[in-house]
C-alpha cells in the first residue's frame, strides 16, 4: 500500500459495478464511493486493510449505486450500509430528494466542496447529464467518475433527468480541463480499469466534439449512437 493515498477498486454485482474505498493510509481513514450490491464484502475489505470507513459518497442515486429494486433485483446499498458503520452519506443537493430517510446522516454538497480524509482534500466536482446531481470525485491526481465518463464512452442520457446538453458540456469543459496526467476510475468496468484523462481526450469520442450540436445530433437527442 502506498503511504501517500489507499484506493481499492472492486467491481460487485452482474452490472459491473465499480465500488471505491480511497482514504488516507496514515490516518487509517477512506470513504466509500457507491456503496451497493455487496456491503459485507465493502465493509470486510477496508477492516482487512485495517482502514475505518469514516464517508460514504455518493456519484448519483441510480439504484445500482446506492441501493434500492431494479429490474427485479432488490439491491443492497447506502442503507445496508449504515446498518454496519456509522458515518455521513455525501450528495449532491440536486439529488438530495432521492435519499429518503437518512436524517442528520445525509450531508448536501455542491461542486467545489472538499472533504478531509486524514491528510488528503477530496473534492466534489458536478458533473451533470447523466442525472442532475451526477459528482465526481477528485483526489491526489485520481477521478473517480461514476457514471458521467467512462473509458472510450459517456454515461445514458436517454433517462429520467439526465440532460445531454449537460453531459456535453460535463465531458468537453468541465472534465477536459483536469490536467492529462488526472487518472480516470470509472463507474463500470465498461472499458477497463482506468485510464487517464489524457487519453480520453485523444480516443473516447463523447469527449472530442467541438461543437454542442455535433455531440447532439451523434447522441440520437439522448441515445447513444455510433457511427
């Protein structure tokens, strides 16, 4: 383990979800990102590493994220996992509405807010589109991207609330003025592991279009569609 920053990426679930422990080896401190599908396995690996889960964050409130009934399927998720640690749940406030029932353990943040875990500063960037309150999380050079960017693609924006003029402007503007070297982690093991924002620069088309109607046009007004 590096003694600078602790990231352990897992991929739960038959959706290839990637869940996220990334805190401060020193401190002994992480957050958890998108709690769900497996909560024992979450909370049983940052105890293996001897790391106290002090945050959980939240990228958007899709169920496969944070829990809930989907397609059938009633996934474990935020509220499974308060049942086993005490901690805050970070989201963003324009999906404050989605999380029902957490009280004083739901904390609303808005893009540029940090959080200090042990030595590092986290922090929120908004990134909508693929929902209104969609966030990714910046730390030590890493992004942790949920849904918006994955590697070589883009999160739907056919769905309630996502907004493609928004996801334009997430992935040209506001993620592709991080410096190359940022490195990506994804939402789902859509595309690999990780990659860097550099790279996606150069080869994921959804972040190439320079013009907003270009982008439109390609995403069928929400669907994606690939020449």
């Amino acid at each position: 383990m590096s003694d600078a920053i602790y990231l352990k990426q897992m991929e739960l679930g038959p959706m290839q979800n990637f869940v996220y422990l990334v805190g401060d080896p020193v401190a002994r401190q992480c957050v958890v990102v998108d709690p769900a599908w497996e909560i024992e396995t979450i909370v049983q690996t940052a105890a293996a590493d001897d790391m106290t889960i002090v945050a959980a964050l939240v990228t958007h409130t899709h169920q496969d994220h944070v829990g809930g009934h989907l397609f059938g399927m009633d996934i474990p998720g935020v509220e499974d996992l308060l049942e086993k640690v005490k901690t805050k749940v970070y989201v963003h406030k324009a999906e404050r509405e989605f999380l029902k029932g957490y009280g004083s353990d739901l904390v609303k943040v808005d893009g540029n807010d940090t959080l200090r875990v042990g030595r590092l500063e986290l922090t929120f960037l908004h990134t909508p589109g693929h929902t209104p309150g969609s966030q990714c999380f910046l730390v030590d050079g890493r992004l942790i991207s949920g849904d918006t960017l994955f590697i070589g693609s883009c999160g739907r924006t056919d769905l309630p609330g996502s907004d493609p003029t928004e996801m334009y402007y997430s992935l040209t503007q506001r993620l592709a003025k991080l410096p190359d070297e940022t490195v990506l982690f994804p939402g789902h093991n859509y595309g690999g592991l990780s990659s860097t924002i550099g790279n996606e620069k150069r080869g994921n088309p959804f972040m190439r279009f320079a013009a907003l109607g270009d982008f439109l046009r390609v995403m069928g007004g929400g669907r994606i569609v690939l020449p």
